[in-house]
C-alpha cells in the first residue's frame, strides 16, 4: 500500500464519523496549563475515566504535550495535557516545556487554567494570569481551583478569592481531581466553552501518543515514585524495542538516562534490587495499558548533562 493511500483511507474514516453527529454537536481542544504539580494529569486521567497520562508527587512530571480525547454523541473534547509551566528556564529541557505551553494555548479553544487550592498565588500565578488575560474573549477561560479535599473552609474561601482575582473575568470552580468532587460540573463548564463542530478524532480514539511512548512513561512514573528524593529530573527513559512475540506476549526492551554514574549505581541499586522493583512496577502498569502480559527488559545509560543537550532532547522526544 502506497503512503499516500493510507492518508486517504485514514481521512475517509474519520470523515465516516461526522454522519450521525447532531447539527448541535460541540467539539475543540482545550489546552490543560498551571504550575507545575497543580493536577493537570490527573485531573486529565479523571476525566478520561482513563490513565494516560503519567502522575507523581514530583512537580514537572508532564514534558511533552498529550492529547486525551473524550467522546460522546454530542461533543468531543481535545485536552492538550502541558508541561507545568515554571517562571524562568535552567536549561533546554526547560525552554522545549515552556515553548510546549505556548504553542498550546495558542492553538487552543479554550484554556483550562489549574492551580493548587492548598497555596495562595505566587508570582508564576501573577505573570500566567497575566498572560491568559492578553487572550482577550477569543478564547474562553476556565480557573480550576484543584485539591479542595486538601484544604480547610477557610483556605477554599481565601485562596479562592486571590486567584480569582487574578482572572475576575474567567468562570471558575474550586474541585478535587483526586476525589472527583465537582468533577461532573467542571465538565459541563469546558463543554459550554467549546463551539460547535465535528470531530477531530475517530470516537474510540483517547490518545495521539503510542502505546510504545506511554510504556516509556509509565517506566518514568515509576522512577518518579520510587526514586522521588534522588534523582527525579535527571531521568529519561526511551524505548528502543517493542513488539508482541508469537505467544501474544508483548517484549519490550527499554533504556533509562541518566547524567552521572552515581545516579546510575541508585536507579540499578544494590546486586539489582532497585531495577527488578521497577521493572516489576512499571510492567504491572504496561499491562493494564495493553491487557496482556508484557516483558520488560531496562537498562540504564549514562548521557551528561543531557538536559542541556538539544539534540539529546530531541531523541527523547521533548519537543513539541
């Protein structure tokens, strides 16, 4: 089959889908922004009803842009999950997130702005909410007020009322991503937001990412939690080879980054113990992904000062 005949089938299909859509019907991306460790991802899992999106205590968790589809008869949502978005860049890992944010809300529908309820805003609030406001009204805005599980009544009344005075022209909701308390209002809210439309995507469809890329991510979540206090954003993991073998088995042979030798001997750890409970965690996760069993094999790399290394940010794929 040629290449262009596979675009053609693939835009055939999607158009196949706009037939029993309602002349009502809504649809639009909504670009996910905050802080870094706000709730975005998982908010975005929540929504989805569905992990795709890697979650850890440590804050920048998320460096690339994901998409998360939510479908139903009358209206498609497109979440543009971001990178959090931090007040001045250290190094070229840095300015591929920052310039991943950007490229998001300028593309978006509809800005969907979460903050951490538990902290009253700081001066990446300020210059953010100042950014959103030069939107304007071409683009709707939505503060979301996350982790109310988390606070007292008096924080929900404080804190609420300082980041709405950030954006006093935005609708707003104080919620929980974790509990899901005020969860269904917040959706209602991003579905008035959007204009009407077909959709982008087909129906079934809740990611753009690969299932190998995902994989790659839910190592890295693994890293993450089990490694937090050492080396969490020295971190990268790539997979180099993933494929079902005739048993129906999936093997997947991946590489972690990371800059210095010492935090190579932590992440393999003492005779390997530290590697088997990694890969035994981030196997589990691969296999609730795919719903079959999975063989992961990792090994760990030294790259230095990978995060300041374009090119080396590019192989990993953390540019938009």
């Amino acid at each position: 089959m040629q290449e262009n005949d596979e675009v053609t089938i693939e835009e055939t299909t999607i158009f196949d889908h706009q037939d029993d859509l309602p002349e009502t019907h809504q649809s639009g991306f909504v670009a996910v922004v905050g802080a870094p460790n706000a709730g975005k991802s998982t908010l975005m899992n929540a929504l989805l009803d569905q992990k795709i999106a890697i979650v850890s205590p440590r804050p920048q968790t998320t460096r690339t842009r994901q998409l998360g589809i939510l479908t139903t008869k009358e209206y498609q949502i497109v979440f543009v999950d971001t990178p959090g978005l931090i007040k001045k860049a250290m190094h070229t890992l840095d300015e591929a997130m920052i310039d991943t944010v950007m490229e998001a809300i300028d593309g978006a529908d509809a800005v969907l702005w979460v903050v951490d309820g538990t902290n009253r805003p700081n001066a990446s609030d300020h210059e953010l909410s100042n950014l959103l406001k030069r939107l304007g009204e071409r683009v709707p805005l939505i503060l979301a007020i996350n982790k109310i599980d988390d606070m007292s009544a008096e924080q929900v009344s404080s804190h609420s009322a300082a980041y709405r005075q950030l954006l006093p022209d935005g609708q707003w909701i104080v919620f929980s991503a974790l509990t899901r308390a005020g969860l269904e209002e917040l959706r209602g809210m991003i579905i008035a937001a959007l204009p009407q439309g077909p959709r982008f995507y087909p129906p079934d469809q809740v990611t753009d990412s690969w299932v190998r890329v995902i994989s790659a991510e839910l190592v890295r979540e693994q890293l993450l939690l089990q490694l937090r206090d050492e080396i969490p954003h020295a971190l990268a993991v790539k997979v180099d080879e993933f494929k079902e073998r005739e048993n129906g088995v999936i093997y997947i042979h991946a590489t972690i980054f990371v800059e210095r030798d010492s935090q190579k001997r932590i992440v393999i750890g003492k005779n390997g113990a530290q590697i088997k409970k990694l890969g035994a965690s981030a196997r589990r996760e691969i296999e609730k992904l795919v719903d079959t069993r999975v063989f992961l094999e990792l090994r760990v790399k030294v790259a230095e000062k990978w995060r300041r290394n374009r090119q080396m940010i590019e192989r990993f794929g953390y540019t938009s």
